[in-house]
C-alpha cells in the first residue's frame, strides 16, 4: 500500500480579525473520500480552520473522512516539528496543499520551507520551490521575472515606500524619488492599477484615472507599504490552473471571468465559464506559454493563472502557486474531487484533459444561505456539483460574504436549461445583472 502525506500550514485562527470561513456541500470530507482507493493510504496534516481543505467552525473539525485519516496540527507549530511529525509517519511522498490567506498571500512559502525540510529527513515532496513561491508572493519581482523572460505583463513600476516618504528623515530636504515617480507616471497610459506589492486577491486595488489622481493616492498610502502600479490591460479576464511537477504538466482549459464596468473582476460578485475553446483565442499559444511559465518556475504541485487576452495577446497577471476558488471548475469538468491533482501528482498519473468531453460549467454568487438551504439545493438539484458559503469577518462586528454555485451540463443548451429552471424556481438565487453575465459567457440565447 502506497503512503501519502499531503500537508496545509495555512491558518489565521479563530481570532483574527480577518478569518474567512467555508462551508462547502458537498462536504469537504466527502470530497476527500473521493480520492481514496483500497491500495493507497492518505493522510492529511492541517492547521485548523483548515479554511478550503477542511470542514470546521471555531477551530474544531466537524466532519470526517471515512477513507482519509486527518491530523491537526497546532498554528505555532514550527517548520521542524511540522517536518518531524510528518515524517515520523514514513510516507513515501508528501505532498504541500497550499490554500490562500488574508492579508498576506504566502501560505506557499511557509509549505516550500516544511518540504525542503522533508526532503532532508529522506522524504520525497511535491511543493513549489521557495524561491519561487517567494517570488510569486512579490507581484513587482514576478512581473519582472515574466518580462525578463518574454511573458507579455502590463507595463509597471514598483513605489518603494521608504523612498517615496524619504523627507520623514528631517535631513531629507527634497525628495527626488517622489519626482521621479510622478515623472514616470506621466508616461504611463491610464488608467492605471494600484496596489500593495504583497497582498492577498484584491486587497487595498485601486483603478485611477489620471496621473495626479494616482500621486495622490500614492501620497496619502501606508508609509511602510511598497506599492505596485500598473497599466490597465483592456480586454477579456481569463484564468487557468496548472497540476503537475517538471515535464509533466496538465494545464486545464482557459476559463473567462465576468467583469464589472470598470473591467475589475470583483470576488465578491464575477461570474465564471468554461471550457473555454474558440479559436479566437488562440488556445494553442496559451498552452504553451502557461507549459513554459510552469518549467520556468518549476512548479510542483497546483497553480492558478490569472490572465487578460487582449488585442491576440496573453498577458499574465497573477501568479497563485495554491489551491484557488477556480479550482472547483476544472474539477467540475472532470467530475473528480478538487483534491484529485494533488493524489494524481503524487501517484505520477497527472495526463492531459480530453478536452472534447469535458462538462460545461457556469460558476455564479448569490446572497449567503442557511446550511439547511444549501443541502437543499444540493439535494434538489443533480446539476449543481457545490455549493460554497464563504463569510469574511473584516472586524470583531463586521462580516461579508455569500454563496457560490458551481453548475454542469453536457452541453452550453443543458447548462442554459438548468439556469433556467434555478432562475424560475429560486428566484432569489440568480439577479438579473447575474443571469446576464450567465449568458453572456456562455454565448447561449436565453
């Protein structure tokens, strides 16, 4: 019997201000279960809440597998004793499950950090190298990686904070660094994005219309926090996942996010389709250069791409080497549990996607809904594959949040017809801006 060990050090705990909390239906647990065989053993190590990974409310578990054994581990449990207890379990590969985290974005590194450490106890790991996980954590630092190595990204440049507000230093009597970002800015063409250099998702985004608009904002920012601007990049909002180790790579079909006026894709509202297939696109060249990105940073594990198709060009945005909210589309068009990349890799049976037999999948938010509800819908409707509740605690008495719904059919007519009938029949599910979106993606008449 082959050993698995795969591992998720991500955890804000229970008290952070900013704790996300998920509740999945179908079950997180249930989905692990999917991924067992009676000839593999796994195990999953995770630092509650687990957020993604795992079923669990004020840091205790709620649900678990019958297939897959689960061990908590402690949030200041160090890289050596995570190390240690993994591989005092002997397994033959460990593999990392990175999740995301708010406000910094680097639960990646922290799991590149534990494999390495693996490795020297004789353990074989699947993680992104650190360096490379470190230097997609930097936005500034991968954008010029990317253009160093032929990759189309928007021109940027990056406000080093301690420079910008160098006159705090009273021997600083004219500071030269902030005329020179406002001199390069006078060259950019805006709009432009602004944004801390190292965050999570759209964390402290901005979308500014003029020159002396985005110094004023640079003026007002955090005097410790580097800034990163951008041009913005007009056209169609995409994104891809990545599974695999070097040489063997399956990079999943393009899938096109909605996006408000302004072209921002929010989180809190986009709609998600897939496969994406036209020619139009230019598919083929995606391909290969998302092939190439993944030898380049030689990724080792699962990846999420975000990227813009602009004027027959890919250009990349975002590089998140973890787990992703994308990732319950791929496996949707495979009927496969969202953890299946992460055994598949470990088993060396990751093979490309028959792309032509693929299910259609539509992915769309609605207003948060009662765990009773939810296994309702769930229950009622064969179609939709999950059902995810996501609420943000921003303070101690302020929370965001809402349902996400992932929809199939065998073809766009299908999936339109099973929109339908949830638009008629939960007419508080699916709003008239959302069911556009719907169609509009799908490229059905309604």
């Amino acid at each position: 019997m082959k050993k698995i060990a795969l591992f998720c050090t991500g955890g804000m705990g229970p008290e952070c201000p900013y704790t996300a909390e998920m509740t999945y239906f179908p079950r997180r647990a249930a989905d692990w279960d999917r991924c067992a065989t009676e000839d593999l053993s796994i195990t999953f190590y995770v630092i509650l809440p687990g957020t993604h990974v795992v079923d669990a409310l004020g840091g205790k578990l709620t649900d678990i597998p019958e297939k897959v054994r689960y061990v908590p581990l402690s949030l200041d449990s160090s890289t050596d004793e995570i190390a240690d207890l993994i591989a005092s379990d002997k397994p033959d590969v460990a593999v990392a499950v990175s999740v995301p985290e708010i406000p910094y974005d680097w639960d990646q590194v922290r799991d590149a950090v534990i494999a390495k450490k693996l490795n020297a106890r004789g353990i074989k790991t699947i993680a992104h190298e650190p360096d490379a996980a470190m230097i997609t954590f930097e936005k500034f630092s991968m954008n010029e990686l990317l253009s160093q190595n032929g990759f189309h990204v928007a021109r940027h440049l990056l406000v080093k904070s301690n420079l910008f507000f160098a006159e705090q230093d009273p021997g600083i009597l004219k500071n030269i660094y902030r005329e020179y970002v406002a001199y390069t800015l006078s060259e950019f063409h805006f709009p432009v994005v602004i944004k801390p250099d190292c965050c999570a998702g759209s964390v402290g985004l901005s979308v500014v219309k003029t020159p002396e608009e985005a110094m004023n904002i640079l003026t007002a920012g955090d005097p410790h926090v580097d800034v990163l601007v951008e041009e913005w990049i007009r056209g169609e909002n995409f994104g891809v996942e990545i599974y695999g180790v070097p040489g063997n790579y399956l990079v999943t079909p393009a899938i096109k996010f909605s996006a408000s006026e302004e072209g921002v894709t929010d989180p809190f509202a986009s709609v998600k389709f897939g496969p994406v297939l036209d020619e139009k696109y230019e598919i083929p060249t995606l391909d290969s250069e998302m092939q190439r990105l993944a030898e380049l940073l030689q990724l080792k594990g699962a990846a999420e791409i975000d990227l813009m198709f602009s004027e027959g060009k890919w250009f990349i945005i975002e590089v998140n080497p973890r787990y992703s909210l994308l990732t319950l589309m791929p496996a949707s068009m495979r009927e496969k549990s969202v953890f299946s990349p992460y055994v598949e890799t470990a088993l060396d049976e990751i093979t490309p996607m028959d792309r032509e037999h693929l299910k259609q999948v539509v992915d769309f938010k609605a207003q948060m809904l009662s765990d009773e509800r939810m296994q309702a819908l769930k229950d009622k409707y064969s179609f939709i594959t999950y059902i995810m509740r996501f609420r943000l605690a921003v303070s101690k008495t302020d929370e965001v949040g809402y349902c996400e719904f992932v929809v199939v059919g065998d073809t766009k007519e299908e999936l339109m017809e099973h929109i339908n009938s949830m638009k008629e029949a939960e007419p508080d599910l699916i709003g008239d801006l959302t069911y556009q979106n719907i169609v509009s993606l799908a490229q059905v008449e309604a």
